[in-house]
C-alpha cells in the first residue's frame, strides 16, 4: 500500500504502455515523495482473522491467488 499509484492528484499526467504492463506517474520523483508522506491509509481496521490471513498468505492474482504454506 502506499505506492506511487496513492501520489496520483487531479490533473496529473500518466502514461499506460499495455504491451509493456507499466502504468508510469508523470511527475518528478520528488514530488512524488514529498506526496507520500503526507499519504495515510483510509481504510478501515481488518478484524477478520480470515480476512488477516488471506492477506498474509495468499499469493497475488497474477499469481493465481494461492495459499502459501
């Protein structure tokens, strides 16, 4: 959480280049980290032991969402 997409202010640049799989913030790298410390997660408090688990031992979906042992 927290990575360059969460720098991401109205009326900035981005530049997608599918064949490549990127999606590129156009904006000084600076910037972008004079942003994210101002940033803070705004979700809300995860509960759920499951819902903790999962997060913890399952892999991403690129990866087919399977549970590490």
């Amino acid at each position: 959480m927290g990575g360059p997409i969460a720098a991401v202010e109205d009326g900035d640049l981005i530049r997608i280049d599918v064949p490549k799989r990127r999606l590129d913030l156009l904006v000084d790298s600076e910037e972008i980290n004079k942003r994210k410390t101002k940033w803070h997660y705004k979700g809300k408090e995860i509960r759920s032991k499951f819902l903790l688990r999962y997060i913890r031992d399952v892999s991403p979906a690129s990866e087919g969402c399977i549970l590490k042992s």
